[in-house]
C-alpha cells in the first residue's frame, strides 16, 4: 500500500512568489503553482532513460523545495547535468569525442562548441546556461549549503530541460514534463 507522507513547509518560502497571474499580480509560491511551472517544460520522448531520470530528479526537487528550500539547489544540479550528460551522448552518438587532445573530459564550453559545430545545437550557451555551469562548478563541490530563489532556479530548470529536449527532438514530439 503507497504510503501519503506530508512534510512541514519551508517557513521561508511561504512569502515567495514566481511569475504573475492573470491580473498582473505575483503568483505565491504552492504546490499547483510549481506543477504548473513544471508542466509547461518539454521532454522529448527519444530522451535515453539515464538524462530522463536526472530532469526527473530536478523536478521532484523544485516540488520537495517547498519543504526544504535548499533541495531547489539539487533540482538546479541535477538539470544541469542532464544538460552535460545529453551533449555528451549526443556528440558520441554522432562518431566524434567527448574528450580532448589530451584524453580528459571536454569542458562544459567545449562541449557546447563541439555540439554547435556538428549541427546538433544551433549556438553556444546563453548566459543563463553559461550562470548554470558556473553554479554547477560551485555546487559539486560545496563548502555549505547554498539557496536559490525560484525566479533564478526556475528558469535554470527549465531552460536545462528546453536544451535537452532540442538534442532529443524528433520533429514536432516534444510532451510537457511530469513529476511522475
């Protein structure tokens, strides 16, 4: 039998707000507000099961931030390796390397550079992506604990998911995400 567990909400997010309703007013951070966010980012049915399970993550994580606010932080991380680990699969599926001249791992920059000149992406990163590998640099390797507000973390995630379902596209195929 599915066990229902209810959390405590995260004091501190209880007076945020992301985006605004019809009238024009901030809506208040809830539940039905972040699955609302959440359903309108795309995922490509052709997206291989290990980054589905990473954008996943990330969306669990927003959800879970309502209870602890530092989880929005791994919905960020696991977004952006979503991203790393797509550009890779896709730059090998394609017969090139994912590696350098010297055998090491191409850098975030680099792979982006190496996505765009074979047709698999149609620019480098934005600054928003560009903030994103630097928080990335930042979050695995942590001092303490680090907090987002949902208008920066949102469209991290979101645009982490944009990105990902263009590598995976196939036409016009893309579905909006579930958190199940």
């Amino acid at each position: 039998m599915d066990e229902f567990v209810v959390l405590r909400r995260d004091p501190v997010t209880n007076g945020m707000c992301y985006g605004v309703d019809d009238e024009g007013s901030p809506r208040r951070i809830n539940q039905t507000v972040l699955q609302d966010v959440i359903a309108t980012w795309p995922v490509a049915p052709t997206t291989p099961d290990n980054i589905l399970s990473l954008l996943q993550k990330s969306r669990i994580a927003v959800l879970c931030s309502l209870a602890g606010r530092e989880l929005l932080m791994d919905g960020v991380l696991s977004a952006l390796h979503a991203v790393e680990a797509a550009l890779r699969q896709r730059i090998e599926a394609s017969g090139e390397s994912v590696s350098n001249r010297h055998g090491k791992p191409l850098a975030w920059g680099d792979l982006f550079q190496r996505a765009v000149s074979l047709g698999l992406l149609e620019r480098e990163p934005d600054d928003l992506l560009d903030y994103g590998r630097n928080l990335r640099n930042r979050l695995s390797h942590p001092s303490q604990v680090m907090y987002l507000p949902y208008a920066a973390a949102l469209p991290l995630i979101e645009t982490s998911h944009r990105l990902v379902a263009r590598l995976y596209a196939t036409g016009d195929n893309l579905t909006a995400a579930t958190t199940r």
